[in-house]
C-alpha cells in the first residue's frame, strides 16, 4: 500500500507531538516501529488502521508492542516517512525567521529613538507653534504605531523561541528514535539493522574483515539458569568486545548468541591477537547467580574470522566467516580459527 505524505512543516510537528502523546498514553517505547504506527495515525487518513484502533479501544484495551508490530506490518508496509525531512525544514525557517526579526526588532528600536529625538527638537524649536504642534502630531503617532509593531514584534519573536524549543525537543526524540533503530537494546551495541547500514556507508571505501563469535554452549545457559542469567553473560560479552575493539573496529550483536567485529582493511596478525585477547577475557568473567552463591560455568567463546577478497560482497565474508567458526566448535570451542582465501 502506497501513502502520499503531503503535509507541511508545521503539520508534521502537530502530528509529530501528536503521537508523542499516543505513545505515553499507551505506555509504549517510541521506538521506530511504534512511532511509525502512531504518527500514522495521527494523520488519520489511513481508515483501516484508525478502525482496527476504534476496535480495540472499544474493547477496553490498549495498543502493545506486539499489537503496533502487527499494525506496522498490516497498514504501513512500503510507506517512507518523511517527518525527519519536514523537521529539518522547520528548524531552518523558524530558525531564519527568528534571525530577521532580531534584525529588523534593532532597525524599529532604533527607528523609535530617532522620531524620540526629532521629538524632543521640534519641543525645543522656537519657530512656529502651529506648525510645530503639527507636525509633533505626526511624529506621534509614528511613535505610537511604531512602538505597537514592535510590541507586537516582540510577541511574535517569543511564539518563535517557544516554536523553536518544542522544533528542538521534537528533533531530539526523532535522533534518539533513529539511534534506537541501529542498536540493540540489551546490550547497546550495533544491531543488524545498523550493521547494513555501515556496510553500504563504507563498502566503497575499503575492504572488510569480519569476527564471528558465538558463545558456546549459551542454551545450556538459559535452560539451567534462565533467559535474565543469560542476558547478564550477553551483557558483559558485549562489554568486553566494547573495551578491547581497536577504535577504528565495529562491534555487533548479530543475534541471539552470536556477535561480530568489523575490521577494516587490518593487518591479519593484529586482528588475531585482538581475537585471542578477547577470548581470554570472556574465558575469565565470574558470575555468581542468586542468593546462594551459585557460580556459573565458565564462559567461553568460539571465533571465526574471514577477510574479504577482491570483487567478494560482505555477506560471502560473513559466509566463510561462519565457516571457520564452526571449525572452531569441530576442534574443541573456545578457540579462533581463521577462513581460508
């Protein structure tokens, strides 16, 4: 299904605010999916969406995660959202017309103290009352209309810092939207969705190298001790790829257990002995589980790692990648085995 998006600055910051709103009404993350549905709906002129939200509401019943997810796919597939485009535009107008109004607000100031003066001379003149009386007439009034625009300027300027605070705010929620999108939320490192995103950033740039690690035996973990033990080990995994990674390398959660490095064009020795650090860092983390004191297993991690060739796509690397990790599990985990050219 097709949505145009017409609407202007100023209607995409109402509808913005708008689902905004809808999100903490509903008690739901605005995350990119549920901001998406929400600002859809917002607009109101997807029926079918608005009805099956009619429908809900009606029955006592708010929108969850699990509901938005449905919607997104249901009523919003194909649809490109246009509201970060629109929120850009509106901070660059607010911004320069604010700009102009601090500039012509300094012209009628100073426009006002010159009739002032004039003013005052005119009082001072001996020559004509009559026409002194006159023309002070006028020049009243310039002063009175004038002093009024600027009043009335300085109204508008203050809608504008106000406008232009909510514009901040709004983009602020957007950037922490997007940022959201990218990530991983347990363990704050880059998700797939981000990781394809850096792909097609830098692919033209150089070659890659790419370290897969998985974490061995991590269903043993969840079963024995269950899924929050094994999201704290996911946790201080993804620490230690974060500490130990070169500054120039990504880290990555790929997926359930499973995490990777991205090297650029890296020497080979230099990315081993990244890996085996890494490794022995994993093997040495103590977790200690509930009231009684009860140690975990030791943590290990097995490693496969693959450079890229000449005309080779990321996700062949990522292909021989995977291969040489599962060599790593054949001969024993806890170990790096590396990919053959």
């Amino acid at each position: 299904m097709s949505i145009v998006r017409q609407e202007s600055v100023a209607q995409a910051k109402t509808l913005a605010t708008r689902a905004f709103n809808l999100l903490d009404e509903w008690a739901v993350p605005a995350n990119p999916q549920n901001y998406a549905v929400a600002y859809e709906i917002s607009r109101g002129q997807n029926s079918a969406l608005i009805h099956s939200l009619e429908n809900l509401l009606n029955n006592g019943s708010k929108p969850d995660n699990y509901c938005l997810e449905q919607w997104q796919l249901k009523f919003l597939a194909g649809v490109q959202p246009e509201q970060e485009k629109l929120m850009r535009g509106l901070s660059f107008i607010t911004a320069k017309l604010k700009q102009d109004l601090d500039g012509s607000d300094h012209s009628v100031s100073e426009f006002i103290k010159q009739l002032d003066a004039g003013l005052q001379d005119l009082k001072n003149e001996q020559s004509d009352e009559t026409e002194n009386s006159v023309i002070i007439s006028v020049i009243k009034n310039l002063v009175t209309a004038s002093q009024t625009a600027l009043a009335e300027q300085n109204l508008l300027l203050e809608k504008l810092q106000t406008s232009q605070a909510q514009t901040t705010k709004l983009k602020h929620q957007l950037t922490v939207i997007r940022q959201k999108a990218y990530t991983d939320n347990l363990t704050g490192l880059l998700n797939r969705h981000g990781l394809d995103t850096y792909i097609d950033k830098i692919k033209q740039r150089c070659r890659l190298s790419a370290l897969v690690i998985d974490i061995d035996h991590f269903k043993r973990i969840n079963d024995d001790f269950g899924h929050p033990v094994g999201d704290q080990v996911l946790v201080q995994v993804a620490k230690q790829l974060q500490q130990h990674k070169p500054a120039n390398t990504k880290a990555v959660r790929y997926g359930g257990e499973e995490f990777i490095l991205l090297f650029d064009d890296t020497d080979l020795k230099a990315v081993l002995a990244v890996a085996e650090a890494i490794r022995q860092k994993i093997s040495k983390l103590k977790f200690i589980v509930g009231k009684q004191n009860r140690p975990l297993p030791q943590i290990t991690v097995s490693m496969g790692f693959a450079k890229q060739q000449s005309e080779e796509t990321f996700n062949q690397v990522l292909m021989r990648a995977d291969k040489a990790l599962y060599q790593a599990k054949n001969n024993g985990r806890n170990q790096v085995c590396c990919a053959l050219s």
